[in-house]
C-alpha cells in the first residue's frame, strides 16, 4: 500500500478477500502456523535458514571433502602444500581454498571446523538458556529469599568481565570443549535468568494461576506446565539471537588459545594460525574469517526473522 | 542522590568482595598444599621453590586464614605477589600495562558511542530511506563481526594495503606512548579503536534506532513540532534525550564487554595493555599476574558501572526511587 495511513477503500477489501480468501481468513491456524506463514514470507529469514542448513549438511558430511580431496584433516602435505620456501600454497586445483601454514587442505579444515562451531553454538546456549530459564522460574516465582539471592547472583555474573574469568578458569584447567561449554554456560545465564524472571513477575499474578493453585498444583507444577510454555516464545527468539553470541565467543576462545587445543581444526583456531602469514598468505585468513562470518550472520539474520514472526507486535530493530 | 551513590557503593564493595572470593577459589582452593603450590608454580617447579610457596602463603593453614591474609595483603599492602616468570612485582607490571588499555578502552568508547548514536539518529529520522536501509544493514554486519576478524581485515585491508603501496601509516603491531609521542600514539591506536568500536557501535546503532522511533511516536513530540520547533531541536532537545536513557544503561552493562573486546583487540594488534600481558601470562603459566590482572579489571568495571548509573539516575529520575 503507499499510503499506509489511509484506510483501505472498499474496492481494495473487496479485490482483497475474494470468495476462496474468505474461506481461507475462517480456517483456524494455531500460533506456530500463524508463525510460520509470517516466516515463510520473509525473503531473507528464508535464505538466511537455508545457508545455515548448508553449513549443517558442510559439518555433518565434512568427511566426505576430506574423501573426494584425498586430503585427511590432520595430515599435513610438506610436499605439495607448501612452497620451497615452507610457505603455504595458494588456492588450485589441488587445494581449492589453498593450504596452510603446515601443508594442510583448509577447505577440509574449514569443514570439520563447522563441526565445533555448530556443536559449541547449540549446546552451549542450550545449557546457558536451560540454567537461566530455570533460575529466572525460581526467582520469578518464589520471590523473597530466593529472589534475591539470585537477583545478587546476576549482578554479580553480568558485572564481571566474562573473558577475564574465562582466562583464570582455562588457566587452572586444561583448554578443551568441556571447559569452553562449561565458561559460556556458567557467564551466559544472567541475561536469560532476568529476561524470564520478568516475564514470570507478571504471569504469576494472572488467574489462571490462581485457579491451578487452587486445584493443589505444586510449585514445581506451576512453574514448569502452567508458566514455562507462556514464556517459550520469548525464549526461542533469545536462543536463536544467542546462538551466533556463542560461536563468536567460542571462536574468540580458541583465537586467544584458550578454547579447543590443535591440532583439532576449529575456525577461531585456524584464524590465529593466519595470522602471522596473511601477508604472503591471504587465503589462510580470509577464508576461515569468511565461515564464521557468514555463519553468524545468517543465524543473526535468522533470530531477527524468528522474532518477527513469533512476536509481530515488536518492530524490528 | 546521595543515598543512591552510597546504596551502589556498598553493593559494589559487596561485588569485589565475591570477585576476590571467586579469585581465591580458582586459584588457591585444591586438594593439598602440594597441588595448590603446584598450580601456582608451574608443574615442572622444582621442590625448592613448592615449599618456599608453601611457607610463604602459608598454603597449610585453614583456607578462611588464607582468605583472609590474601585479602589483607590485597587491601592494605596492596601487594599483588610476583611475577614467577619476569621475576618482577606484578604493581609494577600493572603500572606499566593499565595506561595502554586505558587509552585503547576510552579512545573506543567514545568512537563507539558517536558512532552508533549518530547514524541511529539519521537512520531513525530518515526511516524507510536508502540512508536508513545502508545503516541498518551494516549494522547488523559489524554486529555479526567477531572482533579479532575485524582487527585482522583492518590489519590485512588497510595497514597492509597501504604498506604495500609505500604509505606507512598505521603500524600492524605495537603501541607508542602518548607522552613520547602523540602522534605516533594517534596513529598506534586508530585501527584498534576502530575495530573495538565498530562492532559494539553497531549494537548502539540499532538500540538508538528503536529506542528514538519509539519516543517520536509519543504525544509530547507531535507537541513540541506543534509549537513551531525546528526539526533539529525536536529531535536532539526533546527526542534524543529521553532515547538514550536505555543506551546508557546498556552501556553500563557493556562495560565488562569493553574490557574483553580490549583482550581481544590488544593480542590482534600487539599492544602491551593489560589483555596482552594476560593471555601471554596464561602460556607462560604465570598465575600471580593473571590474578592481579583479573582483580585490577573487575574492580575497573565495578567502579565504571557505578559511574553508569549515577550518569543513568542523572538521565532518569525514576531509577533513583527505587
């Protein structure tokens, strides 16, 4: 419409709901089709889903480029990879996205590099939104005591410089994928803890509350059947913008050398390893940056179409 | 007011005293002795220098005792411990290291909030426009940007770029300090404030662009245009005011952000600041410094975050009632 604030005339209503609309507009859809059709009319949520169904099929069928290429993850080519001067080759035939800096194929690394990045991404939010949720239930619900100390709780974890304390723990511990799930998890659920807690300040005062209180539902009962599901849409949209947050964090992680140890290939990883060679080697850096850019791009992009669809009363920002 | 400031001393003491706690247990708590001095040493430290740790923090008495003198040193003698690995008072290497990050975390956070202030203003009053659409998207490009892949492609893009083409401004690595040389300071800097800005002005950008469209929609706009008032002066005096009462206080929040993009940004670009000295301290197993590192910078954040929100009660009233 170009003006959108005139109302639509006559004529444009009737043009508009035709006879098989009519039928169409009465048919009962539950929230999650209305969500869905909002969703599959939004072009770039649309593409933004299908690349990262793409870096999925590239992380589940990562062997497969190592089979057609002949060149296993690890294995390092001093032969053909690197130049006579121990330098890595550029982009060809035999290296498609060039090799690096001990002769290994990067399009292979990026590959198995998805793999991290995918499972750090989903799990740890995961875990980050599942701590958060339940704490925020708590504190949202039972109020008092409990309130407050977990309200202290997440001043304390939000006022604390995440990476600092990342640093100290992975000092203490050994570097790897359980500790970085561990660090996300335990510095994540702050955020989500005060969203739902919010959330649940309203909900309990609602009757239908009341009514299942009356009816002598525990608080557990309560918590979970009658006021989670009420809070579920907000917290998908969160996890979905939360899951970019954490590949970032993690691959900041294994950039600083405090997430997963080599030789496994992970992109915040290989991106450290550039480093002191994009100068003769461009291709070593940009294309791992490329992955994880792209990568977190469509999953922002994604989040933002979710929301849109999920909540359409709020704007996108 | 002043009941306010107290209130958020007093909780901010509270905060640095969990901070030293949860310090204290990372890297004091464990089985034994042994595996403490251990922890602390190295693991190829010879016995010699285990039991000297030993003796000298009395890591057999109770742990509430350790607690307590391991406060006592930190308040009173400010006495940080050594430096196992430079063999130097880890005070010293904080005086040297907090000048750098200081001037890289302020340079960036006023670029960050010009930044992304301004162009949600424009992107805001010129809703709908190709100006607005530029905006916006970029916006959600430096925001998906990991900020070491911004530092590089700034260091490959422009500092290499522009070396290879014989203009040599922009160092790749390495700091100047300002009062050897201000411009070589300026010059040390720009990129690094630059990639630390731009990916967190993008989240101003965006939250200034919604927080502002949704103040122009209230009564008392249409009222201040209404009386005559220049465009200009409706949107700075009387919208952008109460818009950016929730960007200070996300900026509050982004506080401790600021401090690990500064991590990150200092290895990228090999500044000698507090972040640098912090993961080279980790592959060098040198804990006393990690721990003086970790406290200097929490106890940054408490006392930024407590000037945040005296900024932000300023800003808004309301917060001061409860």
């Amino acid at each position: 419409m170009t003006n959108p604030g005139a109302l639509p005339t006559s004529e444009v209503l009737g043009e508009a709901i035709g006879d098989e609309a009519v039928a169409h507009v009465i048919e009962g859809r539950s929230t999650w089709q209305l969500a869905w059709a909002r969703f599959r009319k939004d072009r770039i949520a649309m593409v933004s889903a299908g690349v990262i169904v793409l870096v999925v099929l590239v992380a589940i069928f990562a062997p497969v480029f190592a089979s057609l290429t002949g060149h296993g993850v690890n294995e390092q080519f001093r032969q053909t990879g690197l130049n006579a001067y121990g330098l890595p080759e550029p982009p060809s035939g035999r290296f498609l996205l060039g090799s690096d800096d001990l002769g290994r194929d990067i399009l292979v690394r990026i590959a198995y590099g998805a793999r991290i990045s995918l499972f750090v991404g989903v799990v740890a939010t995961l875990l980050t939104v599942a701590i958060g949720a339940v704490l925020g239930l708590m504190a949202g619900y039972f109020g008092g005591i409990v309130d407050s100390v977990i309200a202290r709780l997440v001043d304390l974890v939000l006022s604390l410089p995440f990476l600092l304390f990342a640093i100290s723990l992975v000092s203490v511990t050994q570097p790897g994928l359980t500790i970085v799930i561990v660090v996300i998890g335990v510095f994540g659920w702050a955020a989500v803890a005060r969203i739902v807690r919010g959330q649940v300040l309203s909900i309990r005062e609602k009757e239908y509350i009341e009514a299942a209180r009356s009816l002598g539902a525990s608080a557990w009962r309560i918590m979970f059947v009658d006021i989670l599901p009420n809070v579920l849409t907000q917290l998908i949209v969160y996890t979905t913008l939360l899951i970019p947050i954490t590949i970032v964090l993690e691959a900041t992680l294994s950039y600083l050398g405090l997430g997963i140890p080599p030789p496994t290939a992970d992109w915040g990883q290989m991106i450290a390893e550039s480093q002191n060679l994009y100068q003769q080697a461009w291709w070593f850096l940009v294309f791992p940056s490329a992955a994880l850019l792209i990568t977190t791009l469509a999953f922002n992009l994604l989040g933002d179409g979710i929301r849109d669809a999920l909540d359409p009363g709020l704007a996108r920002l | 007011m002043v009941r306010f400031l107290i209130r958020r001393i007093i909780l901010g003491v509270l905060v640095m005293i969990m901070v030293t706690m949860l310090v204290f247990g990372i890297f004091f708590v464990g089985d034994n002795a042994e595996t403490v001095a251990y922890r602390l040493a190295g693991k190829n430290a010879q016995l010699k220098t285990v039991n000297l740790i030993i003796k000298r923090l009395h890591l057999h008495d109770p742990i509430y005792v350790q607690y307590w003198d391991f406060l006592k040193r930190l308040v009173w003698h400010h006495d940080l411990g050594y430096s196992y690995y430079g063999n130097e008072p880890v005070s010293t290497i904080l005086k040297q290291t907090v000048p750098v990050t200081l001037s890289l975390a302020i340079g960036a956070a006023i670029i960050w909030l010009v930044i992304g202030v301004l162009s949600g203003v424009l992107s805001a009053v010129r809703r709908g426009s190709i100006l607005d659409r530029v905006i916006t998207t970029l916006a959600l490009f430096f925001y998906s940007m990991p900020t070491f892949v911004l530092g590089l492609m700034l260091l490959f893009l422009v500092s290499y770029q522009l070396q290879v083409r014989g203009i040599r401004i922009f160092p790749g690595q390495g700091y100047v300090g300002l009062t050897q040389s201000p411009l070589g300071w300026l010059e040390s800097l720009t990129l690094p404030w630059l990639t630390l800005a731009l990916v967190s002005a993008a989240t101003y950008s965006r939250l200034t662009r919604g927080s502002l469209l949704e103040v122009l929609g209230e009564d008392y706009i249409r009222t201040a245009r209404a009386k005559g008032l220049r465009e200009r002066r409706v949107i700075f005096r009387h919208g952008l005011r109460s818009a950016l009462t929730p960007v200070a206080s996300q900026f509050g929040i982004d506080v401790g952000v600021l401090v690990g993009g500064a991590i990150v940004t200092e290895t990228v670009f090999g500044l000698p600041g507090l972040g640098l000295t912090a993961v080279r301290a980790i592959s060098n197993g040198d804990l006393p410094v990690i721990i003086g590192i970790v406290i200097v910078a929490s106890a940054a954040v408490v006392v930024a975050n407590i000037v945040m929100d005296m900024v932000y009660a300023f800003l808004d009233p309301r917060v001061r009632l409860h």
